[in-house]
C-alpha cells in the first residue's frame, strides 16, 4: 500500500519556489553587493583556545544563516586519499562505453550505476554529465504489498569487473567522508546552540552515504551548457571533491551568482533541505548549479551527500529565542513537496532524477 506522499508525480521541477530562483542561471558574474567568493571554515579550530572555539562558533553561525555553502579545510582528510579518489574516476570514466554500461543504472531497481550524459533530469532538462552513483553497501529488502515504496530503493551497488580495486577505493573514500559530514554536523549543532549530537537520531542507526562521481563533458561535446540544472541538495551535509577545472556557481540572496572554484586542499560544503526543515529555515540550502566546461576539456567533481536515515522524520529543532526569531520557515513548491518523511523524500527525487530508471522499475510510481 503506497501512502499519498509516494504517489508522487515524477515529471516535475527539481527546483523549489524561492525568490532567488527568478534569475538566470549562472554566468559568472557576481553583483558588487555579493561577496566575490565563498567563505573558508577552517574546523581545525574547534580543538582550539577556548576563546578560538568561541570566535569559530560564532562565525560558523553567520556563514550558515548567510550562506549555507562555505570551503572547509582543517578536515584531516589524507591528501592521497583524495588523488587515490580522483585517479580512480579518472580510470574509470576512460573505460570502454561497454565496461561502463556494464553497471548501467537501467539495471538496478536501487538507483546504483553508471547514467550516460543527458539521462540524468534537473528541471526537466538533461544535465550534461556522465556519471557513477553509489550508496551506502546493503542487500535488498523483501518486498510485500504494504512495504513502502522507499524501501524499493535499498539493495546492493554496482561494480565495473574492469576495475577489480574500484570498490575498495570507493568504500574507503565513503568512510571518510561520512565522518568529516559527521564531524561538519556536530559543528553546526554547537553554532545552533544545541548539544553537538543533536543531529545523531536523523542519521543513526544508519547515515545514508551517496556518492557521485561525475565527468563533465566539454562543451563542444555537450548537448547544452547545463552541466546539472538549479537545485538544492535533498540530504543533511554535501562534501563536494572538484578536480581543477571550475564550474560550480552558487546562488546569492539577492539573485546573483559567486563562482566556487577548486581550492586546493579544501572540500566545498553545502547544507541541505533536511537541515532547512530541521531549523524552519534559519540553516540555508542554497541553489546552486554547475556549467559544462570550455570546448575540449573535460571537469571531475565528486559530491557526497550524506543523509538521514530512510525509516525517519525530520524535526524541528528548538532554537535559542534570538536564532529563532530570524527563521526564514521552510521554502515551498507544490509541484516540488518536502515530505518530513526521508524515505518518501529520497524516493521522491529519485524518480525525479532518472525518469528512464523510474519507467522500467516504478511504472506504478511514474506513469
């Protein structure tokens, strides 16, 4: 038995109502009442002096309410782990189209593989990338006439049998990033007031860890300049790897756009609509969109997103009276619903992402 929130309607817009999302998408220019680049978080400084820890805290505050996308640094992450990621990618999108297709995403009901560029969806409109999606490493679930439809999308990823050693570097890479997430979470809590682990019930027993690893065509091999549409991310943190090309553009309050370019040694960090509803707005999810690169070159980015997990509901946190009383509330679209139910959520953009992967395995969800 499916409940109202997952007889959802597929074909819609990735992107919710926001008064920002009237402007053009980006081109590089930034007005001069925008700051011209994102700020830095440096997290190292929480094991600080004590007035340090207060002076990070404070900020961290500010560029959450203001920005919602920031630089990190200070995330102790090895740098050999990360050319280890990105030469990985690399080997694995320079494959045969065949060895690639071999994990198509067509095949798996989970919505793990490998989508050729154009055939993923953001606003109805192809987003110019190839790419590999991969999740959290599970079985699948028995399914039985009243099993809510989310459940459909938990099984097993795929592996290219080219790449014998990819998993490991993939499930390796996975783990750090889901305790730097962790690790951002736990600072976002202290800059909201709360105890640090106030976030743990929407991500335990299980973070939901999704990780795409993307290639960026350049533009005289694209089918348009939209790399991946306007949209704002679904889960709790998004810790996004670029290579060195750039391409990211963020969405200021007032309409423009700041370029976000690769900084070597820093993650790009972007707070989701998870934590927009857990705060009633006070936390941004920013949109954000990313261009296809110059004619013959080609850009690597690998965003990990970490979520809640599916079997829970998101909160509102109970902020101090002088956070709480500048809550933006919840942005809405009703062609685009949040559900405060994760699993629903999840499953929601799913098909909106891969309509081709939701005809074939949820002709019922999709029609």
């Amino acid at each position: 038995m499916l409940t109202a929130a997952e007889r959802i309607d597929a074909r819609s817009s990735n992107v919710m109502n926001d008064p920002r999302d009237n402007t053009a998408v980006p081109n590089g220019n930034v007005s001069p009442s925008t700051p011209a680049h994102l700020p830095t978080v440096d997290i190292s400084r929480l094991n600080g002096s004590p007035q340090d820890r207060a002076l990070f805290i404070a900020e961290l505050r500010r560029i959450l309410h203001e920005h919602g996308f920031f630089y990190l640094t200070g995330h102790g992450v090895p740098p050999s782990l990360v050319d280890g990621m990105l030469a990985a990618s690399k080997q694995f999108f320079a494959l045969p189209e065949a060895a690639k297709l071999e994990i198509s995403m067509l095949k798996s009901p989970h919505f793990r593989g490998y989508n050729r560029a154009g055939l993923e969806m953001t606003g109805g409109k192809q987003d110019w990338r190839e790419q590999v999606d991969f999740d959290c490493e599970e079985a699948a679930l028995t399914i039985g006439p009243d099993t809510p439809a989310w459940k459909r999308t938990i099984g097993p990823n795929l592996w290219p049998s080219a790449l014998p050693e990819f998993k490991s570097v993939v499930l390796g890479y996975q783990a750090q990033m889901t305790r730097v997430a962790i690790d951002v979470l736990k600072a976002i809590a202290l800059a909201l007031g709360q105890s640090e682990d106030v976030f743990a019930p929407m991500y335990e027993p299980m973070p939901r860890q999704h990780l795409k690893i993307l290639r960026y065509p350049g533009r005289d091999a694209a089918g348009s300049e939209q790399g991946v549409g306007a949209h704002k991310d679904g889960g709790l943190i998004t810790i996004l790897l670029q290579d060195t090309v750039a391409g990211l553009s963020v969405q200021a309050e007032d309409g423009s756009w700041i370029d976000a370019p690769p900084v070597p040694g820093t993650f790009v960090v972007n707070t989701g609509e998870l934590l927009e509803l857990a705060t009633n707005g006070f936390v941004r999810a920013d949109v954000h969109a990313a261009a296809v690169p110059p004619a013959g070159v080609e850009r690597f980015s690998i965003p990990f997103f970490l979520g809640a997990s599916h079997e829970n509901t998101v909160p509102v946190i109970d902020l101090p009276p002088e956070l709480k009383k500048i809550e933006r509330g919840v942005s809405t679209d009703p062609h685009n619903p949040i559900f405060r139910e994760v699993g629903a959520n999840h499953l929601k953009a799913r098909l909106r992402s891969h309509p081709d992967v939701a005809a074939l395995h949820y002709p019922d969800l999709s029609a």
